[in-house]
C-alpha cells in the first residue's frame, strides 16, 4: 500500500481508506448497470481526451465505473479528488433519471452510512486484535465502526499496533464490507426468453457504441501514435 503523508494520515479514518477500495455504488440493479453501460462515458461530460486516458486503464463505460473503486479510478491520470467527485455525481444523476429515490439512497453520505451500520454490528474481536491491543486502545465491547473511526495517526500514537497491523486491519474492513454483496456484471446479457430481435438489436447499440469509443480513442491518442490504416 502506498505511503501516506501525514496531512492524509491526520484526516482519514480507517474507515475513508476501507471505502476507497469499495465500488463508487453498491446495490445497483442489473438494468441500472445496463443502462450505465449503454450510455458509454456519456454525452458532453468528460473530454476525448479523459475518455480516452480511461479506456487505455480498461474502463470500458459508466456501468464499469459504477463498480470500480476510487482507487483504483484514481489511478488513471487526471482523475484525483475533485475530478473523482465529478463523476460520482454525474453517475448518480444518470442513475436518478429511472431510479426512483436513487438521490436519497446512493449519495454519498447515504452509502457510508449504510457501511457504517453494518460495522457497528460487527464486534471489534472480528479484526483479530488480542485482547491486550483492544484494551490498550480503550475498544472493549466496541464495535469494528469504532477502531473504523479512527485515523492512522491516532492509533500509531498509540503505540500498540505498526502501519503493516493498520494496514491488515483495513484490508479486513474492506472485506467485511464486501462479503455478501457480489457486483453485478455490467455487460448486457440476453435473457433466454428474450426475442431474438431484442437480442439482435441490443447487440447492434452495443457495438455502434464500441465502435464510437474506438473513434474518440483514436481522435484523442496522440498523432504519432495513432494506427495507421491496413496496420495490424
């Protein structure tokens, strides 16, 4: 895990860095999925340029985006804090226009809560802390939301645990996080029952819409880079 400065260790909770390796969403119905996709990275939100700089990192559409962590997001070039904020937000709107409730339910603030909830059901002896740790960081009958609340720097002040404990501790609160709830694959999927022109037409948008981010990706590539025509 990369290092942290001490600015980013004095603000962020345990918690903040469990939910950087968690989807954008959680409980998205298929068809929202289907939907996200369908729209590619969508119309006159991101340049050809970042569209291109995302398909390059294999991020294919918004529906993939939807289930992809800010870290990993993050790792494309370009995309920080307040660029990964913009897209968050232009998904959840793409979201609200056919999901009812879909502001209230998967704002941001919504979908932490909802995660905090499930650790303060969950015993802090989950995080296999012995029971000399636990009492000297003051968590006995706790709840993993209360190691979860605190930031690395407050617990390495401690003295009791090192960075790789934390670290251990937070991969283990991101799969708490994660247990139960699997990702929906974004791709369009036929039903058996569905009529074979559906299927002939779902596959005729899916690859018109290939076909236009190939277009953007070659418009933005830079000129000595680009394919030439015939070259394999």
């Amino acid at each position: 895990m990369p290092s942290l400065s001490l600015r980013t260790a004095r603000s962020e909770s345990l918690f903040a860095e469990a939910c950087a390796r968690l989807p954008l969403f959680e409980d998205l119905s298929r068809d929202s999925i289907e939907r996200l996709s369908a729209s590619g990275f969508g119309r006159g939100f991101l340049t050809a340029s970042l569209r291109a700089r995302l398909r390059k990192a294999d991020f294919r559409d918004l529906g993939h985006l939807a289930q992809s962590s800010p870290d990993a997001i993050a790792k494309v070039r370009k995309f920080g804090p307040v660029r990964l904020e913009a897209v968050r937000t232009f998904i959840l709107e793409e979201i609200a226009r056919s999901l009812a409730g879909a502001r209230e339910m998967h704002t941001l603030e919504a979908t932490r809560e909802r995660r905090l909830a499930r650790l303060r059901a969950m015993p802090v002896e989950r995080l296999s802390l012995d029971e000399h740790e636990i009492a000297a960081l003051g968590f006995e009958g706790g709840s993993c939301a209360d190691i979860a609340g605190r930031s690395r720097l407050e617990l390495l002040r401690a003295g009791v645990m090192a960075s790789s404990d934390l670290d251990r501790i937070v991969t283990s609160l991101a799969r708490f996080l994660r247990e139960g709830r699997p990702i929906i694959p974004p791709a369009v999927e036929a039903s058996a029952e569905a009529p074979a022109a559906d299927t002939t037409d779902a596959a005729a948008r899916r690859a018109a819409l290939l076909a236009e981010q190939d277009r953007e990706w070659e418009e933005a590539a830079p000129a000595g880079g680009r394919r030439r025509a015939g070259a394999v």
